[in-house]
C-alpha cells in the first residue's frame, strides 16, 4: 500500500502533467517537460522518503531507549497499554464491558499497533526504499549524460 503523504504528492503533481500534455508545443517539448516534472517529483518523494526514514529512526531510538531504562516502568509502560486495551478490545467483543468502546479507543489500538508492527517495517523498509530512488535518479542522469554528445 503506498504511503499517503507519497500519493498526495502524485496528486499535487498530476495537474501539471496533464496540463503538459495539452500544450500545443512538438511531442519531442512534451516529452522533455514531462521528463523535467517528474526528476522533480522524484527530488520531493525522495527528500519525503529520507524524512520518513529519520523520522522512523528517532521513533526507534525513543523506544530503545525506554526498553533500556533503569526502572521497570520506563521498560514496561508501552506494552503494559496495548496489553491493557487488548483486554479491553476483547471484552468489548465478547460483550463483556458495560458500555462499548468509543471510536477513539480503536483509533488509540490501531495507532498503538501501527508504532509496533508498522514502524518497524517502516524502519527496515523505508533506508532501502531512499536508496533505491537515488539509485534510479543517478542512473537517469547517466543516461541524460550518454545521450548528449
């Protein structure tokens, strides 16, 4: 699934790509508009790609460091939470509570399970994903330098 921010940005983008393509210029001019819009979609996503990595990254240090404080409550205050609204999600299944979660207590689970299971995929995923763009960009530009004499 692509990330929001990324296809916002593709949005932001496409009406200036459309409107390329109804310039009443050569295919060849179209071609090369096109060409210089997307090196700086590109240029955005990978700066907003990098941002995320650093992003994810302090995430990941916050959380290293709690799990290796000196007191048990610093280690332990993240997990004793999801643990506590998964018991409450369960009960709330089960029709066990005496009133029904409100929608910001799913909210509060799926942003808990997201700092857990997404953030860290996000961690491994996101340096190679920066990476592989950069690699594609320079691979262009070698390309753009083949083709000029």
């Amino acid at each position: 699934m692509p990330s929001p921010v990324l296809t916002t940005l593709t949005k932001l983008f496409k009406p200036a790509v459309t409107l390329i393509d109804e310039l009443h210029t050569s295919d060849e001019e179209k071609l090369k508009a096109k060409t210089a819009m997307l090196e700086v979609q590109l240029a955005a996503a990978q700066q907003l790609l990098q941002y995320e990595a650093r992003l994810v990254e302090a995430q990941t240090s916050v959380v290293r460091a709690e799990a290796q404080g000196q007191s048990w409550i610093q280690r332990a205050w993240r997990p004793i939470t999801m643990l506590t609204f998964l018991v409450l999600v369960v009960a709330d299944a089960f029709g066990l509570l005496a009133f029904r979660l409100s929608a910001e207590a799913w909210t509060l689970m799926q942003i808990g399970l997201g700092g857990y299971v997404i953030g860290r995929s996000g961690e491994k995923i996101a340096p190679n994903v920066a990476r592989a763009m950069g690699d594609r960009r320079a691979a262009r530009a070698l390309e753009h330098q083949a083709g000029d004499p």
